[in-house]
C-alpha cells in the first residue's frame, strides 16, 4: 500500500537536488552554474494513527501530521 494521507491526499511528489558551482553576479563572480541534477522524492510526514469512524468504530489508518494539527482526524 502506498502511502498517502486518507484525509488530505497528500503523497510522494518528485523533485531533483540542484547543485550549482561558482560565485554569484550579485556576490562579484560570473554567475554559478549547474553541475548536476539529481532526482529525488518529497515524502509527506505520515503518522501511523488509530480513528475513530463515523460508525462509532476504530480503524487505523495513514494521516499527515498537518491533518492532525488542523484537527481533521478525531483520534480514537
């Protein structure tokens, strides 16, 4: 199962790391330049928790930490 919020949705999204060499126009130099792209994963902050159903019930389930914090998700 992957995983992604139950409440929110949110799941892995792709990204690169950028690196970049070089001294800045701003900072005096001739501008940086990129050396390298490598590709990688923003993982959301998913927390393993027990809540409580609309049928009176328990179940447990993936929820972000920021579902948790806006208190979307009763905890059981």
């Amino acid at each position: 199962m992957a995983k992604v919020c139950v409440i929110t949705g949110r799941r892995p999204v792709k990204g690169s790391i950028i690196n970049r060499k070089g001294q800045t126009k701003k900072s005096g130099g001739i501008g940086t330049h990129v050396t390298s792209i490598t590709k990688r994963k923003f993982r959301p902050n998913l927390q393993r928790v027990r809540i409580r159903m609309a049928n009176g019930g328990t179940k447990r389930v993936w929820v972000s930490v920021k579902a948790l914090k806006a208190g979307l998700v009763q905890k059981a």
